[in-house]
C-alpha cells in the first residue's frame, strides 16, 4: 500500500493527528 | 481512491511550525530501501523549493510564505522508489491550497467616473455604473466589494443613491436642476468584505453632469415696445428685441423665435434672429404708407427653436408682446403717373396749339398737381427735341408748326420730358411725352405721286380728339355690317338636321328613333368586332334591359328593329358590356373596374345617337348600389364587366371550332347558312362575303349562331378557366317590364364540373316563361347550344324550349336553334338531359316578346 497522511493540528487542545488521504492498493 | 484538498497552509503566513505538513509511505519499506521523491509547481517549478520532502521517511516541510494571488494552490506528485530509482508506486498527488487572506483592496476601474444625466430626469433613473475589482479569493467576502457615496458636491440635498453591491447610480429625485447645478461630483467608497469594518477600502470620484432640456420658457426683455417710423423708408434694424431664457445658452433650448402673431398681415415687418445674442432685430422690409396705414399694432409671441419639454408643456401659454407703431407722414412731393404719355401732332397744328395736358399728382392728397398751380409746383420741359413744346401749368402746346424738316429730323416721333417741381420741398418728378407725327409727307411720300389720299387717324388720351378719315368711317360701317351677319349665320347653323350642313355643330342624341343607324345590321363586323348594342333611352322610360346577347352578328338587327317596333311603349333592350365600360367621359368611380369598352363599339353607339354618359352613370350607379347592400359583398359580383381579353381566350371551353376538325363534317350540311359559313371559315375555307342585312327580320327561318361569336361571349366571363375546364357560369336574365330590374348574377360553380354557360335573353313583357334545363352535365365538353324564340306573342305562355338528347358517349357538338313563331305552340322547356362525357357546353336562349310579364327561368340540377 502507498498513502500520504497529513497533519491534522487541533489549534485548542494542541494535539496532532495524522490521516490518511489519499492510499492506493496494489 | 479519492481526491481532495489533503492540506491547507494560510497564505502570508510562516506555515513551517506546522511542519510536517504531510508524510508519504510505502509497504515497500518493509523489503527494501525506498526512497521518497516529490515534485511539482512549487517545487521543482517556479516558485522553487516551497516544499521539501525527507526522502527516507516521506515527510513533506513547507519551507517559505505562499501568496495565494500568486498560487492559489500546489499538488505534490509523490513517487517511491527502489535503490536502482524505479518506481515501486504509481504516483500519488497531495493537493495543498493555500488560505485567502485579506491582503487586497478593492480597486475601481477609473480614477474619476463621467457621467451625464438629463435634468428633471425622474427619480431612480440609471446614471453611471462604477466598476472595481478585488484580488482577493472570487466569491469570498475578502473581495466582496460595497459602494457607498460618501461625498457630494454640491451638497444641498442628496441627488442620487449607490447600489452597494452592483455600483449602479441613479437619481434619487426629480429634482436635478441643471439651471441650479450643472453639475455634480460624488465621492465613492468600494469596501471589501461587504462593507465591513475589517475591510479594505478604495475611493474614487465621480463627475456628473446634468444636461439641459427646453424647462424654461422664453419671454421678452420688455412686455410692449413703441417705436415711430416714417413712412416709405426701410429699416433694417427698428428695433432690438432681447430674449430671455434660462436654459443653456446656444443651444435649441435656448435659441428663440419670436413670431408675429397679428399685425404684420401687410407684411411689412420681418425680425431677424441673432443664434449669438437670442436677441431679435424687427425690420421694416416693406414701405409703409402713412396714408395707409398711419398706426398700427404688432403683436409678437416667442418660443425656442425645441420643442417644451414635457415637464413644462402644459404649462406653457402663448404670451403676446405689442409692439406699436406710429407711422410718420413724410412730404412725398409729386408723381406722373402713368409716367408717359403719348400725343399726336399733325402738320395742321400751328404754333401754340394746345397738344394736351399733362399733370403729375400730389402724393399727399393724389389729385392732380394743377390745384397747386403756380403756388407749389410748377412745370417745366425737361428734354425737349427741336424746342418743340411748350408747358405751361400741365399744359402742353406747340411752340411753333411742325416743319418737314423737324419731322425728318426727329424721324417722325418725338420723345421728351416734363418736370413737375415743388421748390419748397425740393422734390421733383418727370414725366415723358411722346408725340407721333403725322400728316407729314417726305419728298417720297408726297400726296401729288400718290392717288390714294393719306387716311389719318389720331388718337389722343383726350376722347374729344378723335378724328376719323373717310376711309375709316367705311371700315366702320364694314364693322357693323359682319355683326349684323353674325344672328343669320347663328340661324342657319341651328338647322343641324341637313345634311352636310351645320359643320362643327353636333346634334345630341337623345333618344330620337331615327338616331338607330345602319350599323345596326346582320353581318359580320371589320375585324372580328364584338358588337355592343347600346339601349337607346327614349324619355321617361323607367324600363331598362341591362343585357344583351352580343353573341350573334344580328344581334345589332336585333336591337335595332326591336326598339322600332317598340316605338315609345314598353321599351326593352339589352347592353351587355364583354370588354367593360370606360370612357374618357365616364366617372372616376367607374375607372374602378378592370377593363376598357373597346372604342370602335363605343364610338358606333355615340354615333348612333346613345347616351353615353346616361349609360355610364346607370352602370356605375347600379354597381355601388349592388355592392352596397352587403359589405362582403365583392363589387365585381354584380356588374359583370371583365377585361381579360388578351390574357388567354377560353375558346376551347365554348365551342371553339378547332374541335370540330375530328368530327364528321357531313352534319354541317343540314345546318343554317350561317353556321355553314362559319364551320367553313373554321375549317378554312375560302368564304363569300357576309350578305347584306336581311331586311325580312325577324327571320322565319333558323339560322345558326357563329361559334366563334360565343367563343367572345364567353370570354366575358373571367371565371372560365381558357385551358380547363372546370367552371360552370351560367347568366340568366329575364326582364319583365315594370318594375324590379333584374340584375346579372354570377352563379358559382355548382360542381366543379366544366364549362357549361347559358345565356338567356329575353326582351319582351307578357307571361312568357322560357326555361333552360340542364340534367346530370357532369363532363360535358364542347357543345353549343342556340335558340332564339322571336315572336310578338300576346298573352300565350310561350316557354322558351331546346331539347337535346342524351349526349352520354355522344359527340361533342350538338348546335340546335329553334325559332318559335307567333302564337305557336311551345313546348315548355329547354332540357339538355345527361350530357355526360361532355364538357364545355354554351346555351344561349333568347325570347323575343313584346307582352308584359315575361319570367326568365333557367334552372340546373345539382
């Protein structure tokens, strides 16, 4: 599998998240 | 797999403490050494090195401030690959837009906006629309741009009103008042994020300019004038006369002019317009005459050059100004008039003979200057040939005798001047005299080498001087003596009935039975001539047959001789007009109609003493009488006058003989001479002249009608096609004496089979009822059918009869005629049964009856 995450950033809490947006499967 | 816009960065801002951003892997790491590539705009495209990627762990920086006006946004190609760099993946893109932020003002198109608007223009009336952009992110509120006037100059009152969101000026009012303010200027203010606090503004300006209409009427600098004037000068600047107007100057609104409205009717005054100055010059360009005319009142209007606007049109009343003026007499002195005049003097006046008088009149008081005599004019000559005259008060005498040698000099006419002088006035008029010498003999002219003596007759202005030689009072007496011939020729010219005699002087036809003339007889007319029988009315006679069977060269015998056996009782006859009716002395109103009378026809009716004027005027009365009863109804329905002569003859659906040359030609042997004769000049054979008129008519024998003259009558029709067959027309018209004329009436075309006309003419009274029947004449063609019932049959009920035997499968020409005698007996009817397979069938019945109450019957199965 071949994806890109990108970077969710929560401006009030801080914390940071990653998701998936975009996958491809072989 | 799905696509979106997997990141976002804010525009102007440093994105880096977000970083990384994005992270790309493979499940090829798991095997092997993978190495992370990105490319793109942005990247390895202007502008360079926004976005870096970790080539080991896939995790993607952003390394500099984007600006969203400039790339609105980025995709990252992201690929994997193996230690040898082959792909391991296919490519992925990670899109990454980029934040708008309001960093854009609004921006107008024009620094200052023009504009223009009519004055008085009505409220929320479209002025200008003001243009600005904003760069910011389309259809975000950074760049959503509101307008507001902020600033008006002049700044009584607000004058117009912005939309916000389209920029649209429009007057608020109807108030703009461009003799107040010509013009405006506005402030404008666009203001992103819809007008908000936090957003970014631009201004511009506006310039408005409000033109001008005509809402101001004209008027006079002055409301009356009085001037003075002399009499018999002219003026060409009497008077100034300034308008005032307040709408903009030079233009139509505010250019005047000023009329007259009474006074000027001897046209006297004209005034003159200055477009510079709107200021009037009155002139005096026709002389006026104290004597005349010693005061009188101009009265003038104004009004611009343009129309009034609406806004003040009704308001607008016509303002008269006066204008008097007082005419100044002025002392004209004296004038000869006429200027010249002539005398004779002969060789017999001696010296201070009185030649005549010659006065000049006062132009004050118009009598002659002589009442003034030695107190305010006197006479003088002026140039004076020879010194021949004297003048003395007006009156002119001879100086001395007139010699030969005087009168060779002069070359026997004398030509001077006399002068009338008022000293006081320092005026003087001239006046010229002629004088025709006579009397006067030069050495060629001597009585002694002529035996005639010379006949002198002078006339002088004075009617007392008239002097007439012998040879003149002979002239006088031959004068008198053709006048008195004049009465004897007058009455040798009445007496127009001789022949020959009376040339120039027309006897007028009307209604003499010896004005039926010769034309009217059998035989065939010059030229193939259709013969028009025009009714010769006798006076007083209400009955009037309005047609007649042309279709026969004896129709002419026909009428003729009926309307002398009628002599002046119940008198009928035909007119039947084939080619229309027009005259050079007909009405406008009949011009109406198509088609003309064939002249030579019309001509032999007006020589034979018809009256044609009474003619055309029935005709056309009876025609917009007809057409008047029903407005639908079409005027061509009822005079049945048609011109298509010349569009194409329907000879071949009446009894055209070109049919004949199929058929056995041995039947032509039984038939009449007539109709031998015309089945001979058909077939082209050479022919004998047409005999002289039968003097025995009406004849005792059937005689056949000429085809080809049915052919003509049929034309008359328009409603017969000439190449097919398909209309049926058929006319009756029965005339019983009394009243209740029938009219020709045009039957539409019950079937739509072809060409079957009858014609039925009767011009008797009595109770004769002829009938024409026709039965099942579906397809008939080509058959002609004649009878002429002639007979002055009193009281019998005598019925017009043919009967033709069945023509299904038949031959196409059955010609029959049948004369019916006096007091025979008849047969009722005239029945054409079955004539199927035929087309084209012509009938022509005609019953001749001098008895009252004939009935015309002509009926056609359906």
């Amino acid at each position: 599998e071949f994806q890109i995450q990108v970077r969710d950033h929560n401006a009030k809490n801080g914390t940071i998240k990653w998701h998936s947006i975009r996958r491809q499967k072989r | 797999e799905w696509i979106k816009f997997a990141a976002a960065c804010r525009e102007g801002e440093d994105n880096s403490k977000r970083n990384p951003i994005a992270k790309i892997h493979s499940d090829c790491a798991a095997n092997q050494p993978v190495t992370y590539r990105i490319s793109g705009v942005g990247i390895d495209q202007p502008p360079y090195g926004i976005f870096i990627i970790n080539q080991k762990t896939g995790e993607i920086n952003i390394t500099s401030i984007v600006d969203r006006e400039v790339t609105p946004f980025f995709i990252i190609y992201c690929r994997a690959l193996n230690a040898q760099g082959q792909d391991l993946e296919n490519p992925l893109e990670l899109r990454v837009r980029v934040m708008d932020i309001n960093d854009n003002p609004p921006v107008f198109s024009m620094t200052t906006f023009l504009g223009q608007i009519e004055e008085n223009s009505n409220a929320n009336t479209l002025v200008m629309k003001l243009n600005a952009t904003d760069a910011d992110e389309p259809n975000n509120l950074n760049s959503m741009i509101a307008f507001k006037i902020i600033r008006q100059e002049p700044s009584d009152s607000p004058m117009f009103t912005i939309n916000r969101k389209t920029g649209e000026i429009r007057t608020m009012n109807n108030f703009l008042d461009r003799e107040q303010y010509s013009q405006y200027s506005l402030v404008v203010r666009g203001s992103d994020r819809d007008g908000g606090a936090d957003g970014m503004s631009a201004e511009s300006e506006c310039s408005i300019t409000i033109l001008d209409v005509n809402d101001n009427i004209p008027y006079l600098e002055q409301s009356s004038y009085d001037i003075t004037i002399e009499e018999n000068t002219l003026h060409s600047q009497l008077l100034q006369i300034r308008v005032i107007d307040l709408d903009e100057e030079f233009s139509d609104n505010w250019k005047a002019i000023i009329f007259f409205i009474s006074g000027n009717e001897g046209n006297w005054f004209e005034i003159e317009m200055n477009e510079r100055t709107n200021v009037g010059t009155l002139k005096v360009v026709k002389p006026l005459d104290y004597e005349a005319v010693k005061n009188l009142q101009l009265c003038i209007g104004v009004r611009n050059v343009a129309e009034f606007h609406q806004s003040i049109i009704s308001q607008y009343r016509l303002t008269v100004t006066l204008i008097t003026v007082t005419v100044l007499n002025v002392v004209k002195g004296c004038v000869f008039q006429p200027g010249s005049k002539t005398f004779i003097v002969d060789s017999r006046m001696e010296a201070n003979h009185t030649v005549g008088e010659f006065l000049a009149t006062d132009c004050e008081t118009g009598q002659a200057t002589n009442k003034f005599k030695n107190v305010r004019y006197r006479y003088v000559m002026g140039n004076n040939p020879e010194n021949l005259l004297v003048v003395d008060s007006g009156i002119i005498t001879l100086r001395n005798r007139v010699t030969m040698e005087q009168y060779e000099r002069l070359n026997k006419r004398y030509e001077g001047t006399v002068l009338s002088i008022h000293d006081s006035l320092q005026r003087t008029c001239t006046g010229t005299i002629i004088m025709v010498l006579c009397g006067f003999w030069t050495t060629t002219e001597h009585p002694t080498t002529s035996t005639e003596k010379p006949v002198t007759l002078s006339i002088t202005p004075n009617v007392d001087n008239v002097h007439f030689g012998p040879a003149g009072i002979g002239l006088l007496i031959m004068g008198f003596l053709v006048l008195g011939l004049v009465p004897f020729l007058l009455i040798s010219c009445d007496c127009g009935g001789a022949p020959g005699g009376g040339a120039g002087f027309e006897p007028v036809p009307e209604c003499s039975d010896g004005a039926i003339h010769t034309w009217a007889v059998e035989g065939p007319q010059p030229g193939g001539i259709t013969t028009i029988c025009v009714p010769q009315m006798p006076p007083g006679n209400a009955n009037v047959i309005e047609y007649i069977d042309n279709s026969g060269v004896y129709t002419n015998e026909y009428c003729g001789r009926e309307m002398q056996d009628l002599g002046g009782g119940e008198r009928t006859t035909g007119f039947e007009l084939m080619d229309g009716v027009k005259t050079s002395a007909a009405p406008e109103i009949c011009q109406e109609y198509s088609g003309t009378l064939r002249r030579n026809s019309m001509r032999e009716c007006r020589d034979g003493g018809l009256n044609m004027n009474f003619m055309e005027s029935y005709f056309c009365q009876k025609a917009y009488a007809y057409a008047d009863e029903d407005e639908g109804r079409p005027s061509n329905d009822c005079l049945l006058i048609y011109d298509i002569e010349g569009v194409g003859s329907p000879a071949g659906s009446v009894g055209c003989c070109s049919f004949i040359e199929d058929l056995d030609e041995s039947f032509l042997d039984t038939l009449g001479p007539k109709f031998k004769k015309l089945a001979d000049i058909s077939l082209g054979k050479e022919i004998d002249s047409y005999p002289d008129p039968d003097p025995s008519w009406p004849p005792q024998s059937t005689e056949p009608i000429c085809p080809q003259h049915m052919e003509q009558l049929a034309s008359g029709h328009p409603s017969i096609s000439p190449h097919f067959g398909k209309t049926t027309v058929i006319s009756e018209n029965a005339y019983p004496s009394g009243p209740g004329v029938q009219h020709p009436m045009l039957i539409p075309d019950p079937l739509g089979y072809g060409n079957i006309t009858v014609r039925e003419s009767y011009t008797t009274s009595g109770t004769l009822k002829p009938s024409v029947h026709f039965h099942d004449n579906q397809q008939a063609s080509n058959v002609v059918v004649t009878e002429r019932v002639v007979g002055p049959i009193s009281g019998a009920d005598l019925h017009g009869m043919l009967e033709i035997p069945a023509l299904r499968d038949g031959t196409n020409v059955i010609v029959t005629e049948r004369v019916i005698a006096p007091g025979s007996s008849l047969p009722n009817s005239l029945t054409i049964p079955n004539p199927r397979e035929t087309s084209n069938v012509v009938v022509t019945e005609r019953v001749i009856q001098p008895t009252s109450g004939m009935i015309g019957n002509l009926s056609i199965p359906p």
